[in-house]
C-alpha cells in the first residue's frame, strides 16, 4: 500500500512518462510498414491493394502470435514490484519458448496465401501480388513476436526511451531500404511488392537483434538465456494461460478487420485501397491509445502486484479519461480533413485516384465515429491485463467481434445495401459493444476496493 495517495495529475504524469515513448515506438513500427503502404500506393492500385491483403494476413499470424509477449507485461511488473527477479527471467524465458514454437507452426501457412485469397473471392492480380509478397515477409514474424516480448520486458523496466529510439532508427533504414528494392537504385532491379517484402525482412531482423543485444547487456543480472534450454514447466503452463486468450483476443478483434477488408475486396480495388487508406490513418490513432493502454498495463500491474488498491483504481480511471480526450481530439481531425488525409496516400497521376478519393472520405468518416470506442476497449484490456485477466475478456471479444459486429458488417456491407459504409457500420458496433462488456467487467469486479480499504482483495 503506498504511503500517500497519488493525484489524478501525478497519475497523469506517470502514465505519460511510461506511455509516450511506447506510443513513439508504436508509431514508428506502424510508419515502418505503413512506408510499404504509401510507398507501392505510388507504384500501382494493384500492388497497394495487395500489401493491403497481404499485410493483413501477415499481421493475423503475428498478433495471434503476440499473445505471450503482450500478456507477460503485466506479471513482470508484478514480480519487479514484490522484488521477484528470478520470477522476471522464467517467464521472459518461456514467453520466448512459446513465441518460436507457433512461429514454426505458422511457417506452412505462408506458402498457401494466394489460393486462399482466391478462394475468398478475391482479385486474381491482388492474390498472386498478395502471396509472392507473403512467401517473403512471412519469415519476418520470427523477429516481429521475439521484438515483441522484448519490448513488453523492457517496458516494464521503465525503459521505454530506447525501444522508441531504436524503432525510430528502424523507420528511417526501412524507408531508405524502400527505396532501392520498390523502386529500383543503386544498380537493383525494380522489384514493386517483392522488394517491399524484402526490406520488411530485413528490418525486422536488424530490430530484434538490437533489441536482444540491449536487453542482455543492459540488465546482465537478469540472466536471460543462461540455461535456456531447461525447460520450466510451471511458467511455461502460466505463460502459456495468459498468452493463449490475449492472442485469441487479439485475433478476434484483427480478424473483424481482416473479413472486412475481404468484403471489400468484393466490391473493388478501389474501395479495397481506400478501406486499407482509412484502416491506416485509424491505425495511428488506435496505436496512441495502444501505447497508453500498455503503460496502463504495467502501472495497473505494478499496484496490482504491491497491493495498492487506491493506486490500481485511480491510475485506472486516469487511463479512461485520458483515452477519451485524445479520441474526441483526432475525431474532429479525422472529420474535418478527410480528403487531405487520403491524398497524403495516393498518386494524383493515377486515374483510379479520384475512384479511390470518393469511397475514402465516406470510410474515413466512420473511422472518426468509432475512436472513442476503439480507444476505450484498448484501455479496458490494458488494465484488465495488469491484474492477468485475460480468459473472460477473450470470450467478450469473441463475442461482441464475431456474433455481433461481423453479421452487422455482412448484412449491411453488401453492394445492394451500404457497400463499404455498411461494413465500417459493423465495425463500429464490434468496437462499441466490447468497450461497454470490458469497462463494465473492469469496474464491476472486486479488484476495485474503496479508498479506505488497504488492500486488493483476491480474485473469484
């Protein structure tokens, strides 16, 4: 229990000092595949649509796969909190065990890409330019979920700051690396969606190698891979109850996005790009309120594990207001300035442009309906992840994603009926209806004690 309590301010200022490099390094792993984005929507509305397909794909592999590196951020702080350093090494240790065992599972899936997308209806040109891309950055989800876990356990050692600067360095090689294999320079051949593979790949190994090498240099005493090979049991099965339904839930929330952005394909490519446009600009929006989520984890993890309950719940409530404000800010953004957003993607040249434009607004609009919502479910999962509960709020997402907002988004998403409007319709009341279950889980429940109480009472 601490001695004093916190202000909402103080509450404020430690929830950003942790939070904003985190969000730094969110948005610089976003701009860095966001470059293949914006970079091949120069190249060809055929080629952005299929890194819109393709990535897609490749990011269902990769968050279903984070599950175990996102879910340890919480416990980590727990342990840090009560002074349990051998508890912070077991389970980095088989985090990472989990993480290469369904990256190898996962392997096969890459080389079947294009007769998947075919089969879900999906442009013949985007589903063979979709699965050469995947065939090549599939291998980069090796790097992107061990950086993960690297990431979450240095985030809970406060250190932040050099995550961001290393994904900021990132950006900046991934773009020059770009450059050379899209476009062709410096005698390579121009090689379009090939060559933005290539340059992911490499990106993404150059990450985890820094970040690796850091963690064990910086914090020797931790002893990460000393005896690696031994296998822990009790962590591995403790690790693996959290990661599975945080993956799972993640899973559900990015699928709902994945079969939209195949109903979308149903109608063109050129709503297709617009749909991945707008996904784009609600993805930097969405990452602020991730980064800020993932300190909420860790803060909420830390009173959690000193059991402080007055600290738990007013850094929770700090977490909720904050997230709110923000959303409401880039809601005005997005719908005042659609139309300057979209153009930032696309070549003017291009004659399917103004094609692209006129579905883009109307999809950017939605994108603003539903901030508030996407913001707010993203906080209710961070905090309920900082006292590990992960297995009810999976369920929640299941539910509220797949039995909800997915009939919505099909019944409404046909061309006869709303088109892509109707799809986003769905999208929205996905996002509206987990952020209600959560918020009203989180809040309800017993972990949330009066201020006069002294301690966190135990989970039922």
């Amino acid at each position: 229990m601490s001695a004093l309590r916190m202000s909402y301010r103080a509450h404020a200022g430690a929830l950003l000092a942790l939070g904003l490099p985190i969000v730094g390094s969110q948005l610089a792993g976003l701009f860095l595949h966001m470059s293949d984005t914006i970079m091949l929507g120069w190249y060809g509305v055929d080629e952005l649509a299929s890194v819109v397909i393709g990535g897609t794909v490749w990011f269902i592999m990769f968050i279903t796969g984070s599950g175990f590196g996102t879910a340890i951020a919480g416990p980590i702080a727990s342990a840090l909190a009560q002074g349990d350093d051998t508890q912070v090494r077991r389970m980095v240790r088989m985090g990472i065990w989990l993480t290469l065992g369904y990256a190898v599972l996962v392997t096969p899936v890459f080389f079947f890409v294009e007769p998947l997308l075919l089969a879900a209806g999906q442009k013949p040109r985007v589903a063979e330019l979709a699965g050469g891309y995947i065939e090549i950055v599939g291998f980069s989800v090796y790097a992107g979920l061990i950086s993960n876990l690297i990431r979450a356990y240095l985030a809970a050692l406060g250190k932040t700051g050099v995550v961001m600067a290393v994904m900021v360095g990132a950006v900046i090689f991934h773009i020059g690396l770009n450059y050379i294999f899209i476009f062709g320079a410096f005698g390579v051949p121009a090689m379009g969606v090939q060559g933005a593979a290539i340059s992911s790949l490499f990106t993404d190994f150059s990450v985890m190698i820094i970040l690796l090498i850091y963690a064990v240099k910086r914090f020797p005493e931790y002893r990460l891979f000393q005896r690696f090979w031994r296998p822990d049991p009790e962590l591995l099965r403790k690790v693996f109850a959290l990661g599975v339904p945080v993956g799972f839930q993640m899973l559900a929330e990015v699928g709902m996005f994945a079969f939209a952005a195949v109903m979308m394909g149903w109608i063109s490519a050129e709503v297709l790009a617009a749909h991945g446009i707008a996904l784009q600009l609600a993805a930097i929006t969405f990452l602020v309120q991730l980064g800020v989520a993932q300190a909420a984890t860790i803060r909420t993890g830390q009173a959690y594990g000193a059991r402080d309950a007055l600290a738990l719940r007013d850094g929770a409530l700090t977490a909720f207001v904050m997230s709110f404000g923000f959303a409401v800010i880039t809601m005005t953004i997005f719908l005042l300035i659609p139309e300057f957003l979209l153009h930032l993607f696309l070549d003017p040249s291009d004659p399917a442009t103004p094609r692209v434009i006129a579905a883009g607004v109307t999809l950017v609009t939605m994108a603003a309906i539903f901030q508030i919502f996407d913001g707010g479910q993203a906080m209710a999962i961070g905090v309920l992840r900082g006292v590990a509960d992960t297995r009810v709020p999976m369920v929640i997402a299941i539910i509220c994603y797949w039995v909800i907002g997915i009939p919505v988004a099909y019944s409404l998403g046909r061309p006869e009926v709303y088109g892509g409007v109707g799809v986003w319709s769905g999208l929205v009341v996905g996002l509206a209806t987990v952020w209600v279950a959560l918020s009203w889980r989180f809040w309800r429940r017993q972990w949330i004690l009066e201020p006069s109480d002294t301690a966190l009472a135990p989970q039922v």
